[in-house]
C-alpha cells in the first residue's frame, strides 16, 4: 500500500474531505426530499398503499 502525500487513507486533504462531504450531504437531503415527496403523493393518490 502506497503513502499517501497527504497521510490519510482516501489521500484526500482536510479540505477536499470537506468539500467531498458537503457535497454528499446535499446529495443525500436532495434524494431523501424527494423521496419524502414521492412518498406524500403515493399516500395521497392512494392511502392504503
């Protein structure tokens, strides 16, 4: 296993790791807010589902 200039496992620096990790978590509440949506319009459509 090569070192990394950085000495982390990813390789990546302090703030790449934070940028990488603001990105994920829009990702992730854009994802989670539509399926939150998705979700209030099946129950809507159809309640028993």
């Amino acid at each position: 296993m090569p070192d990394t200039p950085s000495g982390t496992p990813s390789g990546l620096t302090h703030s790449e790791a934070q940028e990488f990790h603001r990105l994920f978590i829009q990702g992730f509440l854009g994802f989670t807010a539509i399926a939150v949506v998705a979700h209030i319009l099946v129950w809507m459509w159809r309640p028993w589902f």
